[in-house]
C-alpha cells in the first residue's frame, strides 16, 4: 500500500519525468478513477498547460499546472505514477496516461481502483486537504505533541488516522512502533514525554531512509522485512514477532522489545 515515502517517490516521478512540459495529450482510459471531473473536462483543462512544481502532502500528490489547475492524486491501496515512453506497451491497469512534450508519458496505474484523480482550484485543494493532519515528514516536535494530545486511542490507531498525522500508514506505524519500543495498543495520552520525544525522533529518521529508499524497505534489518516470514522473529532481539488485530488493522510487534505497559 502507497504510503508517504512511495509518494515522495511519485512526486519525483512527476517532477524529473513531466516538470515544465508541456500536456499535449490526455487518454483517459477508465473513467472510474475520475472524481468530480469527466474524462472530457479533464482534457480541456489540461491539454496545453505545463505541470508546474508537483508537491506533496501525507499520501496525496498535488501535480500543479501553470497558472491553472491542480491535478490531485490518491494511490489507495495499490496506485503507483510512472514514466514512460509512448511505445512502452500498455498495462491493463494504466487508467489515465498524460502524453508531454519531449515524448514521455505519465501513466496513472491502479489496480483496485480505491482512490483516484481529482482536478480542482487552490480553494479546492485547501478543501480537500481540510480534513488533514501535518505532514509527518514536515511536522516539529510542538506540533507532534499537539496532534498526540488528548488522544485517548491506541497509539498505532492515532499514528495511523490521517486526520491526526498525514502520511503513515501500516508498515510506518508498526515500524516506528518497534523502533521506538512502544507496545501499539499503548493509549496515546498515556505516553510520556520522554517516549513522545522518541517516537518522534524515530519517526524522523525512519521517513528519511524510506524515503531516500522510495518506499518501505524490506529489509531484513527492517520489522519491515521480517513481518511476513512464515516464523517471523524480531531483527533486534530474535524472538518470535506476534500479530494481532489492533484498531481492526494487521499489526506486528516484538512483546519482548514493546512491552505493553
């Protein structure tokens, strides 16, 4: 599932592959990803402009046009952004295909089909993004404290709501968790200080190597990359990692290294 380093990913996807050129032509080839806009209004839109500087904000790719409007981009649970040339042959799940100037193609490619594409001014993006935390990867320590605040869920449940912190999502949560050694079912007012402090500090880190790998990396020395093992041991201590259901998603911890108190 496309968390915030995957994103990021995108972004620079969309910015090395499209940044400055010019839109000549929109192919979409599956309506049903389209929100709020028809595959014609799409075209008429864009078909011309230039994307400008794409940004990013928790999972959503902002891909700006110049002085015009701005593509909005969600990957759900299996989209992906990639750069193509026109002759690369065509996936049956390359839903829309943005042709640019330099002859490159852009192509939104998802499978499921849970998010999609939405097209919309400045006061629609300000809208769209109402509803969000900060950016985990941007937000200080003041403000991680003051999303964590009050927050009378488990931990794992707080980390991972989009209202609270933009961009974290299972792997991120579970992985942060571990490295952080706090147990996910942990209530998030219940943290001190000195733990909030931590967390956040792994956060920070944990996001710089995601994101400078483009994605959460299954490494061995990653919970990550041992979460899946059908005997899945934790990389720092060997024992055995427990899975379990918490705020109804998959989540995998150490009990030795996250005790739960």
């Amino acid at each position: 599932m496309p968390e915030l380093p995957d994103v990021e990913a995108f972004r620079q996807v969309l910015a090395s592959c499209a940044q400055g050129r010019r839109i000549e032509r929109v192919e979409v080839r599956d309506a049903g990803v389209l929100h709020g806009v028809s595959g014609q209004q799409l075209r008429n839109d864009l078909e011309g402009r230039k994307f400008a500087e794409p940004e990013r904000h928790g999972k959503w790719l902002l891909a700006r046009t110049d002085d015009g409007p701005t593509l909005m981009l969600h990957f759900g649970m299996t989209g992906q952004l990639l750069c193509c040339r026109p002759e690369d042959a065509a996936e049956a799940h390359d839903r829309v295909v943005f042709s640019v100037a330099g002859d490159r193609q852009l192509r939104y490619r998802d499978q499921r089909k849970l998010q999609g594409v939405w097209l919309t001014d400045d006061s629609g993006v300000a809208g769209m993004l109402d509803d969000q935390g900060p950016d985990a990867m941007a937000v200080n320590r003041t403000d991680f404290d003051a999303a964590l605040a009050g927050r009378r869920g488990r931990i794992k449940s707080v980390l991972t709501d989009q209202s609270v912190l933009a961009g974290l999502g299972n792997l991120l949560a579970d992985e942060i968790l571990w490295r952080a050694r706090v147990h996910p079912a942990r209530p998030a007012d219940g943290l001190t200080d000195a733990e909030r402090r931590q967390l956040y500090t792994v956060m920070r880190r944990t996001l710089r190597s995601a994101v400078d790998a483009g994605c959460v990396p299954p490494r061995k020395s990653w919970l990550t990359g041992r979460r899946d093992d059908p005997e899945a041991a934790c990389p720092r201590c060997g024992e055995p990692l427990r899975r379990e259901r918490i705020a109804g998603r998959g989540t995998v911890w150490c009990p030795p290294c996250q005790p739960d108190s």
